[in-house]
C-alpha cells in the first residue's frame, strides 16, 4: 500500500502534465523553426550532394559565406539551395569562376585534381569571413599572374590580379544578396539569371539557413555541419594531406572591404 498522500500524488500528476506540456511545445517549435530538404542537384558539389538531407532554420539574418534555401526567383514552386557571396550594395566579378568582392579576390587554395562523374575538376579552399568550404573549378584552372589586361592572352582579362574569363560586374541591388553554387562552372545562380543577366534573390524571400548534413551523401559525411572545417569528397582520400595544408595556410584576412 502507497504512504504517498493524496495531494502529493496530485502534484506529481500535474508537474508530469506541465513536463509533457513543454515537450510538445518545444518539439512543435523545432518542427516550425527547422525544416530538412533534400539536395536536387550536383551545383553544390563538393560540399553538398545530390540526395543529402540537410537540416535548415528558419529566420534570422542572412550572412555573407553561408548557405541558403530560397525559393527560385523565376520559379518560386522550385527551391535552391546555393551560397551567399555578395550583399547589398557589393560589387562582384568572377575570373574563372573565382570570386572578386569589391575589388578583393576572394583567398582559395588549390588541393588538387578531382573527378566527378567523368568531369575533371580542380578541388580548393575559399575563404570568406569565418567560412571555409570547397569549391570545384572548371580544370585545369590557369592560375596566371597579372597586373593589366594586357598580361592575360587571347580573350581573357585581369581582375584581382589574377587572367582569366571575366563574368561580371554585377551590383547587388538593396535588399537582396548575390549567390552562387559551390560547383561554380556547372551552376545555375545569380550569375545567370534573368536570360544571362544576373540578379539576386530578396532576402525577404529566403527560408532558411542550412546548418548541417542530417542523412546521406558521402560516406562519413552524416551529422557534418556547414560551419566546420571541409569534409573530403568520396574518393579524394589521397588529397587528404594536401587539405591539411592548405587548412594550416589560412590567408591572414579573408573578409572583403565595404563597397
């Protein structure tokens, strides 16, 4: 026979029914404030494959390096999934595909050689801010030096200091940003947009912040959140000393200046 009173155990049954209360209220809250999607294409290759599933959080402020979910600005039924790499007011220009902020060539480190479903790309580093994260260029990537137009051969300009196929200049307008795909010579972005003339996407528009991978893709890559250091692409397990290095090497500044 129990010794516990009748007001004790009623107590207990309300403290149980407060507890359940708030687990419900927090687990509807998670489901309102996070959401998982699933990757439809390769352009964020190599840091997001096509299949994963990734966690994404709704609201707050969108941040230059990261990566958003929006929905598509010519076809808003269709979600993207692509990077942040310019913001109101910025001036942006690629060479190659390599990024140029206001004039300040965005750092990248060069890994190595890495295939992709019979495609030969070049896998770097690029730095932004706080962000690091693997991009694949279009090989093999020239890397020529220059200080004018005039340095570079054939049709290719100096921008940053560097020859190259000049995209750009774009201006991102106020209340939007400017993003790209991580795969950046087989993206459909900001770049292309608007029948080739860029555009970017309303931040008023934007649904969520992806901040990690939470099922599939390459082996290992489960639970690996978008703001820690790169994970390998499968396969690219010999370049692993050479993402060290470059990892060790981080430019001393990597934020872009004000425009």
């Amino acid at each position: 026979m129990s010794n516990a009173s009748p007001a004790r155990k009623t107590r207990a049954a309300q403290w149980a029914y407060v507890i359940l209360g708030l687990l419900v209220l927090i687990f509807v809250v998670l489901g309102v404030m996070i959401k998982v999607y699933k990757v439809p294409s390769g352009a964020m290759l190599p840091t997001l494959v096509p299949g994963d599933h990734v966690s994404a959080t709704r609201g707050g402020e969108v941040h230059r390096g990261e990566v958003i979910v929006f929905p598509f600005p010519e076809n808003p039924e269709q979600l993207f999934m692509k990077r942040v790499i310019g913001m109101p007011g910025d001036e942006i220009q690629f060479v190659d595909g390599r990024p140029i902020i206001n004039g300040f060539r965005v750092p990248q480190c060069r890994v190595g050689r890495y295939d992709w479903e019979g495609q030969r790309h070049e896998l770097f580093l690029e730095w932004i801010g706080d962000h690091v994260y693997g991009v694949l260029l279009d090989g093999p990537v020239d890397g020529g030096t220059c200080e004018k137009d005039i340095d570079c051969s054939g049709m290719q300009s100096c921008r940053g200091g560097i020859c190259g196929m000049l995209q750009g200049p774009w201006r991102v307008p106020p209340g939007e940003v400017f993003v790209i795909g991580d795969n950046r010579m087989n993206s459909h972005d900001s770049r292309s947009w608007k029948g080739g003339i860029g555009s970017g996407v309303p931040i008023s528009t934007v649904i969520g912040h992806v901040g990690r991978i939470v099922m599939g893709g390459f082996s290992g890559r489960t639970g690996t959140p978008m703001d820690g250091p790169p994970v390998l692409p499968a396969g690219a397990a010999s370049l692993g000393p050479a993402m060290e290095k470059c990892l060790k090497e981080k430019p001393a500044v990597t934020t872009p200046p004000a425009r």
